[in-house]
C-alpha cells in the first residue's frame, strides 16, 4: 500500500460509496475505499442483474461529471419516455410523457452492478483513490483524526470517514449511531420477466391493496419486476411453480401487457423503512443506505443516495480546513436529513393511501389520479420533482 494517510475514508464501495470517492478524488482528495468484497468484472453476456435503479437525470448529471455516463450509455441501460400508474381498485389512473415536458426521457433503468462496474472502472484511472479489498474491524476517533483497523492489522487515517456501507452499516454500529427503523410487513419480489405486447418504453406501476405493482422496461424488451406485496402474499408467489406464479403475475398487472409469456429466477427482500438518529459526529459522516432506506414504490433510494453523495462533497470542496470538523459537516446534515426526511414520509403516506381496499379512500385516491392526470401543471411539477430537475439539488446533480 502506497499511504495510510488520506484526507479520507469511504467505507463501501456500492454505487453511492463509489461515486462519493470518485467526486472527491477528482476534486484533488486523497480517499481510501474500502470494501470487503470487490465484484468481478461486468460480463455482458451474463443474465441481467436482478437488482436495478431508476437511475433519474440528477444521478445522471452527476454520473457525466464524474465521467462514467458514457461507459454506462455503451452498455444494455434502458431509457423510458413514459410512466403509466393507475389503482387495481378503480378507475383512477395518471400518465407521464417525457415529450409533454419537452424532454427526450424520463430516465433511465439500469442494472445495479453495471452502476458499480463504471465507477470501479473511473476509479482505477485516479491516481489520489486507493481502492483496498478488506474489511473493517476497529474505528478509533481522536481530536485530529479518525483510526481505522482492517482485519489483517493494517491501520489507515484520515481527516474524515464516511460510513457507506449498507443499511446494515459498521460504521454506524460502530460510531455508536442509533436508527430509527419500521417494518413495512412486505417484501419486495424482484425478477426479470417477457410479455406478450412490448414495453413501449414505458415505466408501469399497478397499485394494488397487497402493495404496487412495477413493470420497469428493460434493454433487451423485457420487463423487470418489483412487486412490494403483504410477507403473506410474498411467502405464496415465492413458493409458486413458475407456470403458476406467470399465471398469478399477469392477473395481478391486469394484463396491461398481454400474457406474461417467461419468467426469470424470483428473489425477495424485506422492506424497512430505517432513518438514522445523526447524519454526522465530529469526523464521521453516512450516506445513502447507511443513513436512510425507504420504501422503494417510487424508486427514488438509490437517487437520494446519490444527492447525499453530491452534497458531501460540495460541502467539503467548500470547506477552508479540516475535514472532520463537526461545522463542516453540519451543513451536509441540514441540507439533506430534512430532505430525505420529507421523502420518506411521502412514500409512506403512498403506501398509506394505496395500500389497502379501505372503502372510504378508494374513491378518493382514484379522483386525486384523475383529477393530477388532467392538470398539466401539477403533473409536470410533480415529474420534474421526481426526475430531479427541480428542487435543492447540489451542484454536482443539476442538469
């Protein structure tokens, strides 16, 4: 190893621990990234990876600065121009088109594990990031830096540490970091699936009284499902035959594609709601899912995640001294705690409103679709919100 002085350490190296350490090294910092289990190169002839994102245009802006957005708009990532939602219990129904917003998509699905590929991939072409396959075992804080102990002895140092290493994060456990978590009683059930009638490249989500419902369009005109259902209903798809889960798939989604004629492997997921109680101590900080995971109906984790990271480093770039400092990292709290705050309890109150056949609410739900379908206005305001075009949004993620 080259140092074991850095101005920082990012522990993860996901797709927000990643493009943290790309920002901040391209900014003239030394970072160290660590991660126990770096993947294997991309294989483009591997089976689609089950685990995608609705990548919106602030991740996108941010990836183009960080220079990955092209690697990324070479391999299989699929560009949506429109969103169709609308209640299995009624009428009620909203459209998105990207062409009524004068804008050439909406964003763009795309795999996981190709996301972290082309950062990985950035990162090797930086001289001030060390990337180290290790895990973490000790973290010891003092007044002028934060001591880190890999679990083959190696000591590293930095002004600052940065905890982006999962919902289950040793870093927060570590630093002593209480959060506040809620389960939602679902799972979500993820696999890729073909239909009789195309995509159309369209972003299709079915709200029904179990939980919704998406068809997200894939690259190679498949669809890839994420069906956040009650862990009962879960427990059943799960156990279903793939004949039979087909069949049960295509009368959930109400054939809005025709038949489901293929399904691929099935994998599930609890949902939980998690909010850590501090963003920050004096020389620590957590992003992404090590400080925040919310209900994934409007597929916005990985994109406010992605913010996080933007607005920690602006926050730093800012800074005129040392990075570990308590007032340095405040202003990265108050910028995004209360912004992912609010968007957590926005797709709670969806899961609320829509998850369930409670008479009185259907027919109101179904009049507020209907009635946001046809005021322009309100629709585009809600999809620039969504898409990231609108709202505080760091530097690094404007358009």
């Amino acid at each position: 190893m080259k140092q074991t002085r850095f101005d920082v350490i990012v522990v993860g190296a996901g797709m927000v621990g990643a493009a943290l350490a790309c920002a901040l090294g391209l900014s003239g910092k030394r970072v160290a990234l660590l991660e126990p289990h770096l993947p294997a190169s991309f294989d483009l002839d591997a089976e689609p990876d089950l685990r995608v994102s609705a990548i919106n245009r602030a991740s996108q802006a941010l990836f183009e600065r960080l220079g990955v957005w092209q690697a990324l708009a070479a391999q299989r990532i699929s560009p949506f121009e429109n969103m169709t939602v609308w209640d299995a219990t009624g009428s009620g129904e909203i459209h998105f088109d990207s062409a009524e917003m004068g804008e050439p998509y909406l964003g763009h699905i795309i795999e996981n594990r190709l996301v972290q590929w082309a950062l990985l991939q950035r990162l090797a072409q930086l001289a001030s990031v060390t990337v180290i396959e290790a895990a973490l075992s000790e973290l010891a804080f003092e007044p002028d830096q934060v001591t880190v102990s890999l679990a083959d002895g190696t000591e590293l140092s930095a002004e600052l540490l940065v905890g982006a290493d999962g919902a289950h994060s040793r870093v927060r456990a570590l630093a002593g970091i209480e959060v506040l978590s809620r389960a939602y009683d679902q799972k979500g059930i993820v696999c890729h699936v073909a239909t009789e009638k195309p995509h159309q490249r369209t972003a299709w989500q079915r709200f029904l009284p179990s939980g919704p419902l998406a068809f997200l369009p894939l690259a190679d005109g498949r669809c890839s499902l994420v069906w956040s259902c009650d862990d009962a209903v879960a427990e059943q798809m799960m156990a279903l035959s793939d004949e039979d889960f087909r069949l049960e798939l295509a009368q959930a989604f109400g054939e809005r594609l025709g038949a489901v004629t293929a399904v691929s492997e099935r994998a599930a997921f609890p949902l939980l709601r998690r909010h850590a109680e501090q963003y920050v101590k004096p020389r620590l900080a957590l992003v992404g899912d090590a400080a925040h995971t919310i209900h994934p109906l409007a597929g916005q984790g990985v994109n406010i995640g992605l913010l996080d990271a933007s607005a920690l480093t602006e926050s730093l770039l800012e800074s005129k001294g040392d990075l570990g400092q308590l007032r340095v990292l405040r202003r990265y709290e108050r910028w995004r705690r209360g912004n992912n705050s609010l968007m957590m309890h926005t797709m709670d109150g969806f899961y609320r409103v829509f998850g369930n056949d409670h008479l009185p609410l259907v027919p109101l739900r179904n009049f507020a679709l209907s009635f946001a379908d046809r005021v322009s206005p309100l629709k585009s305001q809600l999809m620039r919100h969504a898409m990231g075009l609108e709202g505080d949004l760091p530097q690094w993620s404007r358009s």
